[in-house]
C-alpha cells in the first residue's frame, strides 16, 4: 500500500477490492511483503523498508515486484501469497524463488478501488495467486477470481472451477517450444534447464514442436519495444514533472531514464505500439487453438546478484540502457501484451543449486485448462518439493 515510498502515508484507508473478496470469502490475510521501489526495479529493494533476498542464497535477487511475496512462499512463511503482474511481476519472482505464479486473463481477479490509484481500463496489469504447488494456485484464484465495480473488465467465475482443474492433469494437444524470443537467448544455464524438461516432457509422450515464425503466423519481433512504449504510457498516466522530482533521489538511474522517457512518450509511438500488440493479440488467438499451448523460459537468466551484493559502477544510462529490461524479459512482457494467461511451475536448478522456472501459457480465458496442463507438467517433472529455510521447530521429525 506505500510501494515502499517512505513519504505515503501509511495509515491511509487503501483496501483493493483483492484484500476485501479475500476477507469477505474467509481468507485470513498474515500481512504485506515486499516490492521495489514504486515497483519499478530488478531487485526488491525500497527505501522505507529495505532488501528481499532470495531464501536459496542471501546474495542473490528474488527479482520484482512480487518478491517479497515469492521469498515468503519459498521460506515457508506463509501458504499462499497474492501477486500483481505487467512486467513479470508475479512470474520473475516465482522463477527466481522456485515457487508457482500464475498471471491471469485480464478481469479474472476484479480489482481497484478507493485510493488505489488503479487505472479503469489497463489491461496490461493484473492481480494473481502465488503458492508452492499448481493445486494450490488453482483454489487460490477460485478465491481471488470475482468481479468488482472498480473493474469494467472483471467477470465471474463459477465457484470451485479453478481448484477442481488443477487437480486433473491433462495434457494440451501440443505444446510449442519458444527457446529464445525477439532475439533474446536465455543465459546456458537457463537453456540446460528447460531443455531437459522438454526432453522429460516428450520422453512422457507430450507432443511438443519448436516455434516456426513463418509456419505458425506468430512471429515476435519488435514486441519489447512495444511493451515498453505502452509501459511509458501507463507511467506518463500516473506521474508527472512534479512528481519525478519528489521521487527522484529514491530512484534507481534506470528507473529515473525510465520516467524521464515517460513524460517524452509521444502519441504516434503509443499507437504505433498498440498496433503491434493488437496483431499479437490475433496472432495467439490463432495459434493457441485446438488445445494447443506454448512454452518458454520464464526468465532469460537464472537469479543474479542483487545490487547491494554488486552495486553497479556509476554511468550514464542510454535510452538503449534503459529500454533494457523490457528486451531481457521479453518472455514475460510479450505475453503480456497478448492478454493470454501464463503460469510459471518450477523446471529444475543450475549446477549453483538455484530455481529456474518454465512459463506455460494457455488460450484467451483459458485458466482452467492451463492449470490442468501445468498439473501435468509438475507431475511429468516431478521435482521434489523442498524448502531453502526449514521452518520446523527444533526436534521435530523428519518431512
């Protein structure tokens, strides 16, 4: 509710309409966790209430924004963990954590409200569950999934659907492999993962075929930058002069560029950047058809240093610089922009013993049968479930 802001006021009467159906459904909230800065960052690191790490190594990022929540999870904290997701927001964190995120059609999860500051028809920021297995996930967004006033897209579900469908594993028809979008290639540590798990995956007789711009019609080029000129705008919407120059010495530099290109953003680049979203948007209708999904890597690197373990060496920071992190999650951001709903399960560790996650993604509002598959898929790879930070009390038996 501050986004770490050390100026907010936090005794301000903010309740998303997320928090109230949670209430109002019997769900006990345990508290708030962390985000970056205005939940803008790589690290999940704010000046009000300071650094996530990573619960598998104390060094390393939990990534953002929902990492507070992703490192809670993966401790033993807490048994779910609600996210919110434009960039990767949920899906990063999940990832880096070892832990399972699943980013929503938009208008699933209803939200808004009072206070928020949320816009009435983005679409490109939405609200999901996070827990440590796929059934999990799927009664969590039973409980999260409703309509709200505050949200012209929000729709309801019928009660039970998401749960019952995460614990029935059915395979899609066929699942298309993306191992590198937009020109960028994951890190080789990232690749061996995923590699192995298709390998797991088709050993399993899952169909599975590589990613043909030409055969499928879908074809990613320029999507990074489209979605980072439609972040501009969402930014341009929610700030302005007065209000980078109050934030400013809190910013991280790429932060700061970021905004700064914000107040810049000019109207023919938007359009031309909702333009390239809405062929996105037709092209996956297409080819997530007859059961097909697609998979990715979640991340295209396995959890880096955080900034206080590295600070980075003070530089200028380019318009290229900046743009940057769109282009390095162009696995999460294209997605994004094709409003289809993704869920990322854990595929396996590098040789350093640290999460990689897969991303599968599912047709429009189709939800229930992606948790279906990515049941089968947990099941197929059937990695064990085990926690960084043992939470048991001293003398009890084993697991």
């Amino acid at each position: 509710t501050t986004l770490g802001d050390p100026e907010v006021d936090s005794a301000a009467p903010i309740s998303d309409a997320v928090a109230l159906r949670l209430q109002d459904r019997g769900g006990v909230i345990l508290g708030k966790t962390n985000v970056p800065y205005l939940g803008l960052g790589e690290d999940t690191d704010n000046p009000r209430f300071g650094l996530t790490v990573n619960p598998w190594d104390a060094s390393r990022s939990t990534a953002g924004s929902s990492g507070g929540a992703a490192a809670a999870l993966a401790a033993g904290m807490g048994w779910l963990a609600h996210g919110s997701d434009l960039g990767g927001s949920i899906r990063g964190p999940a990832s880096h954590c070892g832990v399972v995120g699943l980013r929503p059609s938009p208008g699933r999860v209803g939200h808004g409200g009072p206070g928020t500051r949320r816009m009435p028809l983005d679409l490109l920021n939405v609200d999901g569950p996070m827990a440590r297995d796929v059934g999990d996930v799927g009664l969590f967004l039973d409980a999260l999934a409703g309509f709200t006033p505050h949200d012209p897209c929000a729709t309801d579900a019928a009660p039970g659907v998401f749960a019952a469908a995460a614990l029935t594993p059915r395979l899609p028809a066929e699942i298309i492999a993306l191992p590198e979008m937009d020109g960028v290639r994951p890190a080789p540590e990232v690749r061996a993962v995923i590699s192995a798990a298709l390998e797991q995956l088709s050993g399993a007789g899952v169909a599975i075929r590589e990613h043909d711009p030409a055969r499928d019609g879908l074809d990613f080029a320029g999507v990074a930058d489209a979605a980072y000129t439609l972040r501009l705008g969402a930014m341009r919407a929610r700030s302005s002069p007065e209000h980078l120059a109050r934030i400013a010495p809190f910013l991280p530099e790429i932060a700061r560029r970021t905004y700064e290109d914000a107040e810049r953003l000019e109207l023919d680049a938007y359009l031309a950047a909702g333009e390239r979203q809405q062929g996105l948007i037709r092209a996956m209708g297409a080819v997530l058809s007859s059961g097909r999904m697609l998979l990715t890597p979640a991340v295209s690197h396995a959890p880096k240093r955080h900034r206080r373990a590295d600070p980075p060496p003070p530089q200028p920071v380019s318009p290229e610089t900046a743009s940057h992190w769109a282009r390095e999650a162009v696995f999460a951001y294209a997605i994004t922009l094709s409003l289809c709903p993704a869920i990322v399960l854990p595929a396996g560790r590098t040789p350093q013993g640290l999460p990689v996650g897969v991303q599968l993604v599912g047709p429009p509002r189709g939800e229930a049968a992606l948790l279906s598959a990515a049941k089968a898929v947990e099941e197929i790879l059937a990695l064990p479930q085990v926690l960084p930070i043992d939470p048991r009390p001293a003398g009890a038996g084993p697991l």
